[in-house]
C-alpha cells in the first residue's frame, strides 16, 4: 500500500511540474472591481486549486459538524445499552437467586408438612394401638 501512495505521490508531482514548466506565459485577470498584474498560468491555476480547495472543506463543515454529532450520539446509546444489558444480566441474576430461594423454601415446607404429616399418622397409630 505504501508503494502505491508513493508511486502515485510521484506521478502527480511530476504532472505539476510538466504543467507548471509548459505553462510559463503571463497572464492578468479581472474580476468584478478587481484586477490582478501579470503572473504566470502555473501559479493562477495553484492558487485556484487552492481556493477551490478551501472553499470545498468551508462548504463541508456543516456535514462533518452533524456526522460527528451522530456519532457521538451513536455512541451515547451504546453506552447506555451496555450499562442496561449488564443491568438487566445483574436483575436476571438476582431474580434466578431469588428464584432458587424461594424453591428451596418451598422445598423445606413441603418437607416440613411431610414430617408433620408423619408424625401425625405416626400418632394415630399409636393412640389405635393403644
């Protein structure tokens, strides 16, 4: 990849220099109320990209403006998606506990109302015996 930015880094400095070698004529420009001395083509057509390249990122400013802000907004709802999703695995978590708890208590009573359950058997018996 970096052979190929460089080779094409290097063809394009070498177009400029071809452009700016062959076009060393003097030219003068008017525009409006403005008028400008003679200068060479070459150094009109630099300074004509260079406008056009400023005025191309001052036209552009507003999109970025709103890209960055739709990506910080992304990212805020990432976040809060997260810190929900390990809130909502923390909840599942306390509700399978609970869960297990309260299987373990019904578990217990119904051992309890068995015991119970036996004993009384056990004392009817007895009193039938005796």
């Amino acid at each position: 990849m970096n052979i190929f930015r460089l080779s094409l880094g290097l063809l394009v400095a070498t177009i400029l220099v071809v452009v700016g070698a062959q076009n060393t004529q003097s030219v003068a420009f008017h525009f409006l109320f403005w008028e400008t001395r003679s200068m060479p083509v070459v150094l009109a057509l630099a300074l004509a990209v260079f406008l056009g390249a400023l005025l191309a990122w001052i036209v552009s400013i507003p999109g970025r403006y709103r890209g960055m802000r739709s990506h910080r907004d992304l990212q805020h709802r990432a976040e809060h998606a997260e810190e929900a999703e390990r809130a909502g695995h923390a909840q599942q978590v306390e509700r399978a506990a609970q869960d297990e708890r309260a299987a373990r208590d019904e578990q217990a009573a119904k051992a309890e109302q068995a015991a119970k359950a036996e004993q009384a058997e056990q004392a009817e018996r007895e009193k039938a015996k005796g």
